[in-house]
C-alpha cells in the first residue's frame, strides 16, 4: 500500500508512520516528492497487519496497490525513474545507446571499438569479462582482467561501463570497477543474486529473462528495489518463441507495457533479440518508435572474428549508420539523442 502524507506533514510525522509501518510488519519506502511525500509499505500480507494508519497526524489517504509488484509499479511512482550512471541519465526523452563487444577480447580491441561508439554517440561501454555461455568449453571472459580492461577504457573515453555479473560472490568486486552491473537474462530469478545487486549500490540492468513473462520481469525487479536500489534499467532482450528464425523473438509489445506498468527506464537490446546484425537497424527503431529510453547494442571491429556473438554484432560503420537512423527519428518522437563527438583529429 501506499501512504500519501499531507503536503503539509512534518519530518516528525513522516517518520512517526514509518515506525508504526515497521512495528506492523512492513517495510516502508519513502519517496520525497516536489510537493509531498509518500511512503511505500511493502511486506507479506499474511504476517502485515496495521490499523489506524490513516489517523495518524499528517496522513492524507492509504492507497492499496493492486499489483503484486509494489516498489516497480507506477501506482507507487507515478512520474519515470531516471538513472544517473556516470555521465548519462537514463529514462527521460534523451535516449541512452550502450554498445560495445559482447566480450571483452583484449585492451586495444576494446579501447578502438570504445572510442568509435563514443564518436557515432554512445554513452555507455559494453563489454562481458564474465560470460555465461551455453557450453562449458566455450570462452568464459577475461574475468577480473576484463574487469580491470572495462574501467580503463571507461576512464579514457569518459564512457560509463556496463558489465554482467553472473555468480554472487562476484557482486562486490564487479562493483569496484562497473559504472551498471547488468544482471543477463538467464540469471533474471536468480533470487539471490537479485538481492545481493540490491545491496550494491550501483545502478542494475536486468535483462527479461528468455522465458520469463512481464510479471515475472517486473517481480525480479521487486527484488532490487526491495533492498533499498531504486536504480533499475529494465532491458527486453528477446524471448523464446516457437520462431526459430530469429534467435530470439523482440516483445515489442512488452516494451509499451512496461513502459506503463512501471516507472523504471526501459531499453532494448536488438542483438540479442534477432541474433543477426541484418536485423539490429529495424529492431532499434521499432524499439524507440515504441518507448524504448535506449539501447544496448554489440559491436564488434571485426564481427567475423568476435569470441562470441559475432553474428549479431555490428561493426563501428554500421553502428554509426545506425546512430544516424536513429538521431533522424528521435525528433519525430518528441525524443532527443546526444550529438556524436566532433572530430577532432586526436583518438
Ligand atoms: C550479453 O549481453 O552479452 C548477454 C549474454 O545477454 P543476455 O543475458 O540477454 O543473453
Ligand atoms: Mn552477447
């Protein structure tokens, strides 16, 4: 539920219904708007239980939320989240483009392929030092060195970094040197983990998992926020369907959903959704046309070679072909995309 406080409540009779809150059983949220404040009560209904609530000095009214995702739902928050991570702001009209390698390879692939997404626009470095790969012989990521490869281009290129976590006792670490720790769609319910990013105190990209349905999507997300981390990009990434022609199917529906379930910044990802670098121009602008706030798209300098996902990568050409695209139709959306750096001459 939701407690709306009178614009007029005082800090004292905010936390007054935030102790009763609490001996009640629920855990509350508060949200400081420009005008009041409100206060999101979270915890199980079963073992919850509080009366009077409403007579308490400064409590205008006791909203109940119908969803069964409460922190994520735009009944809690009516306005969109924004998401500051290192210079970008995601989840407003200006659109935010991450693209990268789907692995980090080696420094000077990485810091080339970094400057040149820089240059067409991009804001955000991707790049996985940890990779979850469907065989156990298949490459797994540079793994700490990648880590440490990632930060430094980040810091050369003043990109923010994006990079998966995939195993709990790696949270802290990926941390140190992650602008987004992204969460990769096989680990969507990993419970735990969604948790232990919860506590990290970083901004979290979750990606839908390969079969997950919204509500699962949005509950993952629940986890975050329930541990105090409002900072959550949720990423479409492309489900599983009968189709098999593509390598995933892009809810674009979804992408429109969400956008009105909830307040959290969403951003699509068209590489791992067709899984063919023919299909990632199309799939981005259809993205954006449906509410997308970004991109998460891979990039590779030479796609015939990539240790994974090369297939679906696009090279810096293609990728700034498609930053054109994309600032072309930006406008007529009432959205905005940063300009691409002048050349000027250096790196
Ligand atoms: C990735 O971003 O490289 C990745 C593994 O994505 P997903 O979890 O969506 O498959
Ligand atoms: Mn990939």
């Amino acid at each position: 539920m939701i407690v709306v406080m009178q614009g007029s409540a005082t800090g004292e009779e905010i936390a007054a219904v935030e102790e009763q809150l609490e001996k009640s059983g629920f855990v509350p949220h508060r949200i400081q708007g420009a005008f009041r404040t409100v206060i999101g009560a979270v915890g199980d209904p079963q073992a919850a239980k509080v009366t009077g609530l409403e007579r308490l000095p400064g409590v205008e009214k006791i909203v109940p939320i119908t969803a069964p995702y409460k922190l994520v739902s735009r009944q809690f928050k009516a306005e969109n989240s924004m998401i500051k991570a290192g210079p970008v702001s995601i989840g407003g009209e200006a659109l935010a483009v991450m693209a990268g390698p789907c692995a980090v390879e080696n420094w000077s692939s990485l810091i080339t392929v970094a400057r040149l997404v820089k240059k067409s626009g991009a804001r955000v470095l991707r790049g996985g030092a940890f990779k979850p790969r469907t065989s156990p012989y298949s490459f797994q990521g540079l793994e700490h060195e990648g880590l440490k490869l990632l930060s430094r281009a980040g810091k050369e290129t003043g990109l923010a970094v994006v990079t998966e976590v995939v195993d709990v006792r790696d949270v802290d670490l990926v941390a140190r040197y992650a602008d987004i720790i992204q969460i990769g769609a096989r680990n969507m319910q990993n419970f735990t983990l969604l948790r232990e990013v919860g506590r990290c105190g970083k901004p979290v990209l979750l990606k839908r998992g390969l079969a997950a349905t919204v509500e699962e999507w949005l509950m993952a997300a629940e986890y975050i926020l329930a541990e105090k981390n409002y900072q959550v990009i949720l990423c479409e990434r492309g489900i599983r369907t009968f189709e098999c022609s593509t390598r995933n199917t892009l809810d674009i529906s979804a992408v429109a959903l969400v956008k009105q379930l909830s307040h959290l910044p969403v951003i699509v990802d068209p590489s791992h959704s067709g899984g063919n670098w023919r299909l990632v121009l199309p799939l981005s602008l259809a993205a954006i046309a449906a509410g997308a706030n970004g991109l998460i798209v891979e990039v590779h300098l030479n796609p015939a070679e990539a240790f994974c996902d090369g297939k679906q990568s696009l090279t810096p050409d293609n990728f700034s072909h498609l930053m054109g695209r994309v600032a072309q139709l930006a406008p007529a959306l009432g959205r905005t995309l940063a300009a691409p750096e002048q050349d000027t001459g250096g790196a």
